[in-house]
C-alpha cells in the first residue's frame, strides 16, 4: 500500500512511532480493562473503576494526573503475581482484538513493509500494550512499567512514566534522535508529535485538529 509523497525505498533507519488508545485502537486500553475485570467480578474493582472514571475527565483537555490515576487502578492487582496477570492479559486481548482500526493496521504493515523499524508508545500499562498488540509485530513495545517485587505487582510504576513528555525521554533514550514519523489521536502526545519529522493526528478532537493546522501536520481518520 503506498502513500501519497512517500518512496518505496526501504531505510532500515526509519523509525515510525505510533501511539495506541484512540490511534490504533478504538477505545482506550486501560478503562476497557477495568471493565474487563469487573465482568469477571474480580475483588475491589467497583471502586477503582469509580475513581479511575473521575480522574480520566480531565484526559482530553491533557490535565490528567496520571501517577494518580495509576495508584488506583492498579490497586486491584496488588499482590499479585504477575505472571497471572500477564495470561489473563491474553483473555483480554481476545475479548476486545476486533477494536483494531482496520486502516491503522495497513499502516503499521506499510510501515514494515518498507523495512521501518515500528514502535508501540502508549500510556496503558505495558503488560496490556504488550499483550493486545503481539499479532502487529512491532519492533518496540513501551508503556507504563510496573514496579514488582518478586515477581509480584507493588502497584508502582516506572519512571519516566510512559506519558505525555514522558513517551519523548523514553525514546530518546531508546534511539537517541528525531522520529520520522509519528501517529496519535490525544492532545497528550504533543510532545510525540513535534518529535517527528512527518506527524500525523488521528481522528482528532477541535483542539489537536487546530494545533495540527497551525503546525503543517497531516490528519487521518480512520474509521473501521
């Protein structure tokens, strides 16, 4: 599949990174899989699922406290081996699969057809990111890094968090220099964005579409 103004040429150098809830997926990974363990009855989650909807009314504008955020939905797992939560990782992923956007996929595939190398940067938990996105192939997966002891979920998270100007150190740490092209729906991935020679804002709200126009980038909707 070829896009307009773009060569054929494959550039192992290439890096084209993508964010994932609400770019290449339609919904937003880390509310989905609270409701995912409230269908499975799993202790406390009403609760958290309380909290959680609370905080995330501030994620559009780009004013969510995400460390906040995280304390309370990851509590629900605290304890927790995380080999466990990791195989029911995978009953999500089949669960909610078809919420792909076709047309993101034929990205990423284009992508890696060209030799690119394809990278993953979300701000849900990598164990989810990891789990719902094995069958793209990506060269790189990253999202929120949780903090274990032995083996088992604390309900900390890594820093950098995998986050706003946090997704920008992450790969800068990991590669060293500009993107090529960069992919997100969320005024939270500005940062993102200006990282990237060719950036493009997926099915935006008014408020990325007008900061899209004033800065040259390009905007795809996708739909299915």
């Amino acid at each position: 599949m070829l896009f307009l103004g773009e060569s054929l040429m494959s550039d192992q150098t290439v890096l084209a990174a993508f964010d994932l809830d609400g770019t290449l997926f339609d919904g937003d990974c880390a509310e989905l899989w609270l409701q995912f363990l409230r269908d499975k009855d799993w202790p406390g989650i009403a609760t958290t699922i309380t909290h959680c909807q609370q905080l995330m009314a501030q994620y559009e504008s780009g004013g969510l406290d995400m460390l906040n955020y995280m304390t309370f939905w990851l509590q629900p797992l605290v304890g927790y081996p995380v080999s466990e939560i990791k195989a029911l990782s995978q009953q999500f992923y089949e669960f909610y699969a078809k919420r792909f956007f076709s047309e993101g996929i034929e990205r990423v595939k284009w992508h890696q057809q060209q030799g690119h190398t394809t990278i993953c940067i979300s701000a849900s938990p990598d164990f989810v990111v990891n789990a719902i996105t094995r069958f793209l192939g990506f060269d790189h997966v990253l999202g929120l890094q949780l903090q274990l002891k032995e083996q088992k979920i604390t309900g900390g998270v890594a820093f950098p968090l995998c986050f706003q100007h946090g997704k920008t150190q992450l790969l800068e740490k990991l590669f060293g220099r500009k993107l090529d092209y960069s992919y997100s729906d969320s005024i939270n991935d500005v940062s993102l964005l200006e990282m990237a020679e060719s950036a493009y804002v997926v099915n935006p709200n008014l408020q990325l579409q007008a900061l899209a126009s004033e800065k040259g980038w390009q905007t795809l909707i996708w739909q299915g």
